[in-house]
C-alpha cells in the first residue's frame, strides 16, 4: 500500500526561449474547458462560470467539443465505462492540452476506493496536471487551482502532453488492464445457463432430478 | 384498506400463497416461483397495474436468492410485495415480460448483477458492467474491496512500471 498515494505530478521545466514564453503567457490566457460532467463535482461549476465567481474574468470559458478545447475537466468519480470515453476525448484534443482532476475521486478514490466499477488512480490512465483534493472542492479552491494552473503553463511546467505521448506504452498498458482484460480479476464465473435453456427444458430437468 | 384483497387473496389461491401485513401500505405475499405468474396476472387485474421494480436479495446463508415484484395500485393507493425464493446454486426464474412489457430491463439488469437467468427474455445481454468477468458483482460472495485493490489500486495494478525507478524517471522527464 506504500506507493498507493504516490501523486505524479512534479514536472521538469520546459526549455523556455522568448517564443515558448510568448506563446505560453497566451495560451495560459485564452483556455477553453471541456467539463467531463459524470461525476458529483460538476456541481460546483455552475457558480464558478457565473456571475457569483466568474471565470471568464481568467479568460476560461466553456466549450462544446474536445477538438476545440484546451482543459478537461473531469468533475469527480470516473467508473471504467466512462473512463473509456474520457480517453477518447482526451486523445481527440489538440495540443497543448491539459487535464484537471477535480476532488478526491481521480486522485485516489475517494470515498468509492473499495468500489468494484471506479477506478481510483486516473495518474495511472492520463497525465493529470493539477488536482484539487477536497470532496467536492468548492469553487474558491477551483479558481485557486486555475490560477495556479496558469502559473504553471507560463513556467512551462504543465507538459502532461509530452508525458503522454512520451510514455503512451505505459498509459496504453495501464488502460488495456483495465478496459481489455482477457480473464477474470478474482473468481472467474462459469454461466450455469450459457446454453440459455427454457424455461420448459429447465423444469424437465429439474424434476428429472428430483425423480433421481 | 388491504382486507378486500386479502380475503380474496386467501380464497382464490389459499393454499399455494401466505400473505402477511407488513405495514399499512404494503401487503406481502409469498408464494412458489412456478406461481408468481399465475398471481401477478391475477393482481393485475385486481387493479395493480403498475409493476414499480423487480430486486433481487442473496440470502447466502441460506443458499437461496429472493426476488420481490413490486406492484403498485393507483386506486387503492398501496403496494404488495411479491416474494419468491430460488435455489441458489441454480437460479432461474421465468420472464414476466408477457405481463408487464418493461420488466425485461429490470430482469436484465438482475441476470447482470446476481446470476439469475429469466427464460423467455430476449436480451440478457449486459447492461452497465464492462467487460465483466468475475462473478455477479452484487452477490455477498463477491468482495468489491478486494477486486478495487487487485485491479485499480497501483500496487494491484501490478507490474514493475509502477516501481520507484519508473517513477523517478518519469518525473524527471526532460521534455524537448
């Protein structure tokens, strides 16, 4: 259990030169999010975009599609169905992209860590750049976490990206275990009825049996 | 406000079926799984119309899984239960589709979450589960904190790039 909590997040600079700076302070300012909506978090976004927080006074709004976005969301508890399609959104973003883990759920399962569809490491399935823990996080924390998030981008720090497409073996191998697993985790379970009998063969046989 | 249909509960299928008070609201019947047709076909008449949920319960102590019809009347404005028991070891139960339509999800989604095989639905495909291929999940004898820790958790994720080394070197990725 000594490497359950071991958080992937501490990145090397990125080499910067007057064009990385110029295109960072740029990008860090015009981000557009793609909010992964499955989870509780989602919640808590509504009074972050509006008039009470306003996030587009950071130049953050919403957008509709993952090809047009910067920044995905993911807004809480992520079960191995829908973990499915974050990838796919995720691998459908243009460069630079980056992800946001809101809450306990994708750092490591939070109050669903014994629970048989949600997995509790999303660092193990897609590089995560800033995670906000808390359960739920509420919108301060949020907009804090944003903040910081652009700090890291102007520095050159958020480079989940390059971390991906550098190890996307490792981040495959880790989905594959997960979405593709050829046998069972535990007990393996044998379908009694994989024939799918009916119902009158099913009553011969059981008073057959009871006659035996 | 139950006696009406208690009395002819007790005198059109006295021997085959108990009935019992649980609450106000809600009558219980148990009765034979070779009877629940019979009985839900009668009380459909008997103005319960509305089948609210099929549940299934695993009573593993006593090998035996139970599944409870809940039947709901708009005119009287109370439930009955309809309970039945089935062998554990092969559980198998026939389809009420032909009665109420929309229970072929909810008898999917019990083949999904317990086992239990319904003859006569046409689809009992899986529902919510992906590429599932432990035992039902919602069995007592599956233990979800140890299928969480064997498949999710990083040290279950199990394989030797998630040692210290790998970690090292993936922080310290030099990036372009």
């Amino acid at each position: 259990m000594e490497h359950d909590n071991i958080y992937l997040t501490n990145l090397r600079d990125e080499k910067q030169n007057m064009w990385t700076g110029l295109a960072n302070y740029f990008r860090k300012r015009s981000m557009w999010m793609l909010y992964y909506c499955t989870g509780c978090g989602a919640i808590e976004l509504p009074p972050t975009m509006t008039s009470r927080y306003d996030m587009e006074r950071l130049g953050m709004g919403p957008m509709a599609t993952p090809r047009q976005a910067d920044l995905l969301l993911i807004t809480g508890y992520l079960s191995v169905k829908t973990l499915k399609r974050v990838i796919w959104s995720y691998e459908q973003m243009q460069e630079p992209k980056y992800v946001v883990g809101f809450g306990s759920c994708p750092i490591n399962g939070g109050i669903y860590w014994d629970a048989y569809p949600v997995i509790n490491h999303l660092e193990a399935f897609m590089p995560v750049d800033m995670s906000i823990a808390g359960c739920m996080p509420r919108p301060q924390a949020i907009i804090d976490a944003f903040e910081k998030l652009m700090d890291e981008i102007q520095q050159g720090k958020a480079v989940g990206y390059k971390r991906y497409r550098k190890h996307y073996d490792w981040y495959k191998r880790n989905q594959d275990l997960v979405l593709n697993r050829q046998s069972a985790v535990l007990t393996p379970y044998v379908d009694p009825f994989a024939s799918m009998p009916t119902a009158a063969e099913l009553m011969a046989q059981e008073s057959e049996d009871s006659h035996v | 406000m139950y006696d009406h249909i208690f009395k002819r509960a007790q005198s059109l299928h006295g021997d085959k079926i108990t009935c019992e008070k649980k609450h106000p609201q809600q009558l219980e019947i148990k009765t034979d799984r070779h009877y629940v047709m019979n009985l839900l076909s009668w009380l459909k008449t008997e103005s319960y119309v509305h089948l609210a949920f099929i549940s299934c319960i695993d009573w593993i102590e006593e090998n035996q899984f139970e599944l409870v019809y809940h039947v709901y009347s708009y005119e009287e404005k109370n439930h009955i239960l309809v309970k039945t028991r089935l062998d554990r070891d092969r559980p198998w139960m026939h389809s009420i589709i032909d009665v109420w339509g929309h229970a072929q999800p909810y008898e999917q989604e019990i083949h999904e979450m317990f086992g239990v095989y319904f003859p006569g639905n046409p689809d009992l495909s899986g529902l919510f589960l992906h590429n599932w291929k432990d035992l039902p999940p919602m069995r007592k004898d599956f233990n979800p904190k140890d299928y969480s820790l064997a498949l999710y958790s990083l040290k279950g994720m199990g394989h030797e790039a998630l040692d210290m080394d790998f970690i090292q070197e993936i922080t310290e990725l030099e990036v372009e």
